[in-house]
C-alpha cells in the first residue's frame, strides 16, 4: 500500500512537473492557433517562462503584426513580471514588478483614423454592462513599473515618420485603493531634443498636476504640419519650455498653464532660398492660464533680433507667395485634404483655439506685466515700380509695454526705430480694451532721407527725388470707426533730379510747386487734416491725403504768387506785372519796387526762375512809335531821326506834350499820303507813312533794349541772367493797351 501510494505521489509530482514544463508551450501554441479569432491580428511568442514559487513570468520576442499583414504593429525583446500568487486566493492582484525591455510601437494615421481602430472596436462589447454592486471585489496593487528603451514609429498623411526613441515610463505605486499616483516619462526625438514629464493624479476629487520639459527641440519636426500651410525650403530653429498644467480629468475645460516657452535661432527660407524671416529669441513667460475662466496672466513677452525681408511685386509679395496652395500628396482617404490637416495638424487645432481666445477678448481677463521686442529689422523692396526697384529699410526697431490689463481703460505701446540709416521715428498707440478697434496713434519722424522714393517719383511724376529730407507729425483718433488725423510735414532740402524719359501716371508741375512752396528757409511745411467714416468703403485716408497734396501742388503751379506773398510778405498784385509805357525803355522807379521784390524771391528761392510774358499786341506801340518819329520830322526836319530809346531828355519831353492836334501838323501828315488814305486816323496815317515794317523792326529793338534793362538790373543784384526768361502770348491770347507795354510775372525751373 505504502509503494503504491509513492507511485501515485511520484506520478502527481512528475504529471504537475510536466504540466508545468510544458503549460508555456500550450499557452504560446494557444494564443497563435486562435490570435485571429481573439483579436483579429496574428501574434508570435517566442518564449514564455513563469514559475508558480515566487510568481515571475518572462515573456520574450512578443511581436502583435499589423491586420492582414507580416508588419510588426508592436513587438518588445523581454517583459518580466513578479506576482504574489497566493494573494490572488485573497482576490488581490499584487504586481510586485513590471518590466517592459526594448519594446516598439508603429502608428499609422490617416486623417481620422489609425491602424490601431480594429483593436479598439474589438475590445468593446455591445452588451449592457451591469452597474449591480459587487458583494466582494477583487482589489489590485501595482508596484513598480517600469517601461524601458520604447520607440514609437509615428507615420501621418502630413508626416512621413516621427520617432520617439529612448522612452523610459515609470510608475512606482498605483492601486484601486489608492487617492492618488504619480509617473514619470522621459524620451528622446530622432530629429533633436528630448521631453521629460512627471504626473501626479488625485481620484479623490480627478485633479491632475503634469509637469512638462522640452529640451532643444529641433524645429525640423513641425515641417510636414507647416508645408500644407506655408510652402518653405527651410524652416530652422529650436524650442524650449518648461510648463506646469494643472486641471480635472472629469472636466476638460478646467486647466490651468505656467512656466515658459523659448524659441531661439528661427529661420524661415522660401523656395528662392532667400531668409524672409529670422528671430534671435522669443521668450513667454505665462504666470498663470485659467482656460475654463478666460483668464490669461502673462508675466511677459520678449522677443530679440527679428529680421524680415518683404519683396512686393505687382501680383504678390514675400508672405502670399509663401501661402500654400498646393494638393496634399498621399491623400488616399475619402477625406478632404482640408479635413486631413484638420485632423492631423495639431498646430492648426491651437491655431483655432488661440483664435477663439482672440475673438472672445471682451469677455476675458488678460494681463501682460511686460512686452518688449528690440533689434527687429526689416528690408522693403518693391519690383512693381517702372523704372528703379524700390529698396527701404526699417532697423534698430523696439517696442515695449507696462502693465497692460484688460481692467484698465487703455493700454500703451511705445515704439521707435531708424529708417534707412538716416531718419528716426517714434511714437505711441494706445488701444481701448473695450474696443481695440477705437485707438489713438502718434507717429513723430525726424530726418528721414526723401531719396530712396525716388523709385516712386520718378513713376508717378516722372521725376526722381535726387535730395532732401523730412519730418512728420502725425495724430491719430479712431471712434466707433470714425477717423481724425492731423498731419504735419516738414520737407527740407528737397531737390529733384533730371526727366524720365517714361511716361508718368500724374503730369503735375512738381518741380514748380516744391519751389514755391518752400520758404526763405528752404522748407516746406504742409498742415494735411484727414476725416472720416472708415465704414465708408470710399473713405481712404492715403486717398484724401494724396488729393489734398496733388490739390496744393496745383494751386502753387497755377497761383504762384499767392504762395510766395505769404512767405515774402508782399501783396500778389504788387508784382504780378512789369509795365512800361509806350516807347519807355528803362525799369520806372514803379518798377524797380517791384523788381526789388523778385530779386528778393530768386535770392531765397535759387531753383526759381522768372518768366517776363508780353501779354499785350505791339499794334498800338508802333502807331506810338510812328506819331512820335513823324512829330520829330515836323519838328526836327533838318535832323536825322534817333535810334528808338536814345532820344535826349529834353527832346522826349518836346515830343511828349506836343500837341498831336495841331492843324500845321496834321496838314503836314495828310498831305504827305496819297489821296485814296486821308480819311483814316492820324496815327493810321503816321504808320503808313514811317512803314509797318521799318516801325516792327524797331519795337524789336526797343523790346531788346527791354529785356537787356532787365537782365542789368537783376544782374546788379548777382541774379545770373540764365534765371530770366522772355516769352509772347500766343496771338489769340495777346490784349490791347493804348498807353502800356505789359510783361507779365511767371515763373518756372529747370
């Protein structure tokens, strides 16, 4: 009896030995036999090893394929677990292990879907689960696991292959008993950089802390989010932060940020390869961020060392020709490709919800303790002119804000910056927070160099701005959409340059207007008020500016010398005329007052020159001329007739009250013409007899004599004779005078 009870005791011992060498073998035959009818994927063991002693399993070369495919979707090298076994005749799982060695994850998504969804559906039951109380529960205690040396293989529509390499997850203690655990997660990116996290959950009332690092992140990464977007050759740069969320696992709209964000060394490169945008550093500093209250506190706001280049074209410019209009690549879906990067762009997800934030600004709280950005550039070109291409820049720009709050009634920004190496500016604008749209903008300009918008002039008026310089004043007021402006400016030196031979858009008197309107200092100075409704789609500011300068240039060019009696203090009608009387030819002392006052113009004005323009016909001067030569053959019959201007004094004044009614005289005329002429008038009667030719040549020579009068005269004053021009009226426009020669005033440049 006792042998035979050995042999069964030995055959127990051996049959449970045996099971358990073999049980593994059944196991890994089971799950591979039935993995399709389980899960609906293939699934290989390589190993499986557990002891029943001290509760550890060893699970090695574990590989779940891909649905219909020879695809690892997930394999590891080694997983160990230690089990308290016989608690579980308490209804206690205790993990007293955990460990997951070189392991792989491969993601795969498709706009809104993932290789992983059949998993998912596959685990869900379509049955009711009972809610009914369970008298005696299992409980779970789960010590230290750990997660080591992962990779998750991350493919998109969007992103070809992200790789998050080096993960290491770890949980020291969680139970279902427990009020609250804590993790950590750490790992690396294949393109640069690293993350590192640390939770803590509360199940007593689903508060979670997450503390989250981001180390040297290689910008490279967002490439394939952007180029649906921005079409680029290069995008660089690196991201740091350091953050703290605080929120509810119950309620995703309670979440609270801190901490910082670093953007350092970004660069943007446009498919000509030229930088359009670079940036030094950009800090945030985020106190606190209550989403679900709208509460945004910011400590501050800084950015270093922004440079732009903007290049302007008829059609384009830098920035619309970064804008992506292009079909995704990939897209098998039957999604949209807009929908795709909707689904797969997690930028565009925060793009929509900053949005949001900016949208509903009335009805948030915000505030920024400090703004500032400095050293920011930016170099304008623009090929859409004719002629020159237009190149401008704007450096050494700052801008900076204190304690700005939505409680306050307004906010101040100040700015100021170089423009073109030559000019400053700087000013302010002061938005209300009620409504950002009403603002007050003060913009002061000091120095700034007219010549590079010679590219522009020489367009639109066919001139180029060869020099000068300028400041401006401008006030601004915006409320409830209604515009005030007054705008001053002070142009100095300013001086054009030679003709384009092109054809101008405006055919104005540029060149005659900018010398007018300057005064005895050389500047021009023009007070622009500008209103308006600016819900008035015909309301433009540059418009009504524009029309106003374009207005006065007019003015100047077609009433100069209403101009220059404001700046020379004279009356316009003291000077607009010369006159002479009939066979004068010498300035009268009238005249000299008159000249007196031109000189003074052309002394202060040296790009202003004067235009003396008969505007009366000669007819009635050469019958003038004719009486008094015949008076001097009556008078004078032995003495051979002078040359027209050098008549002796006392002789002209013979001439001059001689009485042209006198019968000896008229009888001295008539009887001279032939008989058919004796009916026309006397001095009709001394033309024919003198000659309409011979008198003509003669008024040309008085008209010399004149002119050169003129000239000695500005000349006595050092004004160079080439600054004086004589011109005729056209016949049609010639008036008469019976008693004066008149010349009047004009004025022109080179």
């Amino acid at each position: 009896m006792r042998k035979t009870l050995s042999f069964i005791l030995l055959c127990l011992i051996i049959a449970t030995f045996a099971f358990w060498v073999f049980l593994p073998n059944l196991i890994i035959n089971y799950v591979e036999e039935n993995d399709l009818e389980l899960i609906g994927r293939e699934v290989s063991i390589g190993d499986l090893n557990f002891s029943v002693l001290d509760g550890s399993v060893e699970l090695n070369s574990f590989q779940l394929y891909e649905k219909e495919s020879d695809t690892a979707f997930f394999h590891f090298d080694k997983l160990n677990l230690k089990l308290k076994v016989w608690s579980l005749l308490s209804k206690e799982v205790h993990l007293e292990s955990f460990s997951l060695e070189d392991w792989e994850v491969r993601v795969i998504q498709k706009g809104n879907r993932f290789n992983f969804d059949d998993l998912i559906s596959n685990g869900q039951s379509d049955e009711d689960v009972s809610t009914k109380d369970v008298q005696d529960p299992w409980h779970f205690y789960l010590s230290n696991i750990e997660l080591e040396e992962g990779r998750v293989h991350y493919r998109s529509i969007l992103n070809p292959l992200v790789i998050l390499d080096s993960i290491h997850f770890s949980l020291p203690y969680f139970s279902d008993t427990s009020t609250s655990f804590s993790s950590s997660a750490q790992f690396n990116l294949s393109s640069g950089g690293n993350l590192h996290a640390n939770t803590v959950v509360n199940y007593l009332d689903s508060s979670f802390q997450l503390g989250l690092g981001i180390n040297d992140v290689n910008l490279k990464i967002i490439h394939p989010y952007m180029r649906p977007v921005i079409h680029f050759q290069d995008l660089n740069g690196m991201f740091a932060s350091n953050l703290s969320f605080q929120g509810s696992l119950s309620n995703s709209n309670e979440l609270d940020l801190s901490g910082d964000i670093m953007v350092t060394n970004f660069n943007l490169i446009d498919p000509n390869s030229d930088t359009v945008l670079e940036l030094d550093e950009f800090r945030l500093s985020i106190d606190t961020v209550q989403f679900d209250e709208a509460v945004y506190k910011l400590d501050s706001i800084y950015l270093h060392g922004l440079d732009g280049m903007i290049e302007l074209s008829d059609s384009s410019n830098t920035f619309s020709n970064l804008v992506n209009k292009n079909n995704l690549s990939g897209n098998s879906t039957d999604l949209s490709d807009d929908e795709v990067v909707e689904y797969e762009n997690p930028f565009l997800i925060l793009f929509n919800h900053i949005k949001g934030i900016v949208q509903s600004y009335d009805k948030s709280s915000y505030r920024l303790n400090h703004f500032s950005f400095d050293e920011a550039e930016f170099q304008v070109t623009d090929f859409s002119t004719n002629v020159n291409d237009f190149h401008y820049t704007v450096s050494d720009l700052e801008m900076s804000a204190e304690g700005l709050r939505s409680k306050n009634e307004s906010m101040l920004i100040n700015f100021s910056g170089v423009l073109d190496e030559s000019g400053k500016f700087y000013g302010y604008i002061r938005p209300y927070t009620q409504n950002p749209k009403d603002f007050d903008l003060e913009l002061d300009i000091e120095g700034s160099d007219l010549s590079p918008f010679a590219a522009y002039t020489i367009d639109y008026v066919n001139l180029p701005i060869e020099s000068g310089w300028m400041e401006y004043d401008m006030d601004i007021e915006v409320k409830d959409q209604y515009l005030t402006s007054s705008n001053v400016i002070e142009v100095n030196e300013m001086h054009w340059g030679k003709k384009s031979e092109t054809k101008p858009v405006y055919r104005l008197p540029i060149k005659l207007a900018t010398s007018l309107l300057k005064d005895k200092d050389g500047k021009i100075i023009i007070d622009v008020p500008v209103q308006g409704n600016l819900d008035d789609p015909k309301f433009k500011m540059s418009k009504v500016f524009w029309m106003v300068i374009k207005n006065l240039i007019i003015k100047a060019a077609n009433a100069p010398l209403e101009i220059l009696s404001n700046i020379f203090d004279f009356k316009p009608k003291e000077v607009k005329e010369i006159r002479y009387e009939h066979l004068a030819r010498k300035i009268s002392k009238k005249n000299q007052k008159k000249v007196d006052k031109l000189i003074k113009v052309l002394d202060k004005k040296q790009d202003l020159n004067i235009d003396f323009v008969r505007v009366t016909k000669v007819y009635y001067e050469l019958e003038e001329y004719a009486l008094n030569e015949m008076k001097y053959r009556f008078l004078y019959p032995d003495t051979e007739v002078p040359e027209i201007g050098f008549v002796k004094s006392e002789t002209y004044q013979e001439l001059l009250h001689f009485d042209e009614k006198d019968s000896s005289f008229n009888a001295f005329i008539y009887n001279q013409l032939e008989t058919g002429n004796k009916n026309i008038s006397l001095r009709a009667a001394c033309l024919e007899l003198v000659g309409e030719e011979i008198a003509s040549k003669k008024m040309d020579r008085l008209g010399n004599y004149r002119k050169q009068d003129i000239i000695d005269y500005f000349q006595s004053s050092n004004i160079d004779s080439t600054r004086l021009r004589f011109s005729v009226l056209p016949p049609d426009s010639l008036t008469s005078h019976g008693s004066e020669h008149i010349y009047r005033v004009d004025f022109w440049t080179e």
